[in-house]
C-alpha cells in the first residue's frame, strides 16, 4: 500500500528526494512535520468555519492554503524518505 501511496504522490516526493551527498536527518524532524500537518488541519478547519459563518469567500484562500501546508506536511512525513524530511527542514 505504501509503495502505491508514494507512486501517487511521486510528483510532490521526487524533487525532495532527488540529490547526493550528505544530508542531517533526525527523527524528531519527521514527527515535528506530522504535528505541523495536524496544527495546519486544525487551522484549515477553523478558517473555513469562520469564513462560511461570516459568508466571506476570500477567506477560503487562508483555507486553501493551510489545507496544501497539512497535505504537504502529511505527505513527506508519511511517505517521504529521510533525504526528503532533511531536504523540508532545509538540512540538506
């Protein structure tokens, strides 16, 4: 299942994955990525509700955009290889 989950996503996970040579990598930076894609899901949800409740669309952009961060996140902490956490984390 993972292999056909990172086949999906290979466009989002090739170019953070692709390169040589040394890269820093600690296991605390993927976990700090998985809370980062749950604080931005939590923020994409409160962004939608108050921008529906207010009846303002231009407030769904702020949701857009915190949704793309959470899947972001959710994708290369999940699925991604270690060069691809350094590489998010800019230790590359």
């Amino acid at each position: 299942m993972k292999a056909q989950l990172r086949q999906l996503f290979a466009p989002v996970l090739r170019p953070l994955e692709a390169g040589e040579g040394a890269f820093r990598y600690q296991a605390l930076h993927r976990t700090i990525l998985m809370v980062v894609s749950g604080l931005a899901l939590v923020l994409a949800a409160v962004s939608a509700y108050f921008s529906l409740s207010a009846g303002l669309t231009a407030g769904l952009l702020a949701t857009a955009v915190f949704l793309s961060l959470s899947g972001l996140c959710a994708v290369v902490g999940l699925l991604g290889t270690d060069r691809a956490v350094a590489r998010l984390w800019g230790n590359h």
